[in-house]
C-alpha cells in the first residue's frame, strides 16, 4: 500500500519511505509531502528544516546541511524566502508499522476533506 502524508517544517518522519515529494505553504507554514509504501523493507527517518536567504552556516549547521536534500523554495507571506532540506536520521522505531510510524502526519485525504468543507 502506497499512502502519502503531510509532515511540518521543521518536522521528522519516520517509515517506509518512498519520495518526498514537494514542500508548500499551506495556512501560511511549510510543510512537505511524503510518499511512504509499505513494499519498502527498511524504514527510514528524515528531519525536515529551513534555512533562510542569506543565512550563514558554520559548524555544525554546516555539516548538516551538506548531509541534507534539498526539497524546495517557498516564499512566506512577509515575502521572506525559506530553503527546505531533510536529512536522514537514525529511525526511533525501527521495525515499527508504517501507519506507527507516521502517526504524528495529517493524512492528505483528511486535510482535502477539511479544506472543501471550509470552501
């Protein structure tokens, strides 16, 4: 089963993970979408951050962010823009069931359902 759920930025998830797909302004925060399918054996853990333009990194913050992905560029409603990158990390619940491990996400479904009910 492939399920796709909606994660903060900063946030981590933690699963099956196939993709993460793209990051968005939504409510005016971002947050990224996460392809997660069960037919994957191992499960994987990824924090999501932002850095902003201009920011310089040094250290350890330097380290990381040569470690990380980059996912995308969103511009906030202040016109501020926001890099956001995932990094894998160690999973906290290794061997744990998808839907365990993802509990914390807003299911897409649920949220689509929430929205048109609002429009």
């Amino acid at each position: 089963m492939v399920t796709i759920y909606k994660y903060n930025v900063p946030g981590h998830c933690e699963g099956k993970i196939r993709q993460v797909l793209q990051v968005k302004l939504q409510y005016g925060k971002p947050v990224v979408w996460v392809m997660l399918d069960d037919s994957i054996k191992e499960t994987r853990a990824l924090d999501f951050f932002t850095v902003g333009t201009g920011w310089e990194l040094t250290g350890g913050d330097e380290q990381v962010i040569k470690q990380s992905s980059y996912i995308g560029t969103v511009k906030d409603e202040e016109g501020f823009i926001w890099h956001c990158f995932c990094v894998p990390v160690e999973p906290e619940n290794k061997g744990k069931e998808t839907e365990d491990a993802a509990a914390e996400s807003t299911d897409v479904e649920a949220d689509m359902e929430e929205t048109q009910a609002q429009g």
